[in-house]
C-alpha cells in the first residue's frame, strides 16, 4: 500500500470528568426582577473549568522536562 502513513495516535486531552463540558449553569430557583432566572456557574472540579487535562511532564534522557 502506497500513500502517507496516518499521525500516530495521539490521546485526547479533554478531561475526562466533564468530557469538555467544563462549566455548568445551574439555576437557584430564584429569579432576577426582569423574570429572568439567577444562575449559579460552576466550575468542574478535576479541570477547573478549563475542559482539558494539563500536559503531562517527562523527563528525556537528558533530564529535561518537556510537555506531551
Ligand atoms: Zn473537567
């Protein structure tokens, strides 16, 4: 077979808690004097609201550490 081998898998870096989803919207039941509902934003906690995993550190062979 000819033709360009495909990039080797690379693993996701969504965060497996939320699955991206990293902030939700919840309402408190109470409501702004425009009718409009008052909502609690809040922050996944293994992600902090980012929706992806922090890049693990290594060290290569010469010591130094790099992102991957
Ligand atoms: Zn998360």
């Amino acid at each position: 077979m000819t033709g360009h081998t495909p990039a080797p898998h690379t693993p996701a870096r969504i965060c497996p808690n939320c699955d991206g989803f990293a902030t939700a919207a919840i309402p408190s039941g109470t409501r702004h004097p425009d009718g409009t509902r008052v909502l609690l934003h809040v922050d996944c906690g293994t992600c902090h609201g980012t929706g992806t995993l922090p890049l693990r550190r290594r060290l290569t062979a010469a010591g130094v550490v790099v992102a991957a």
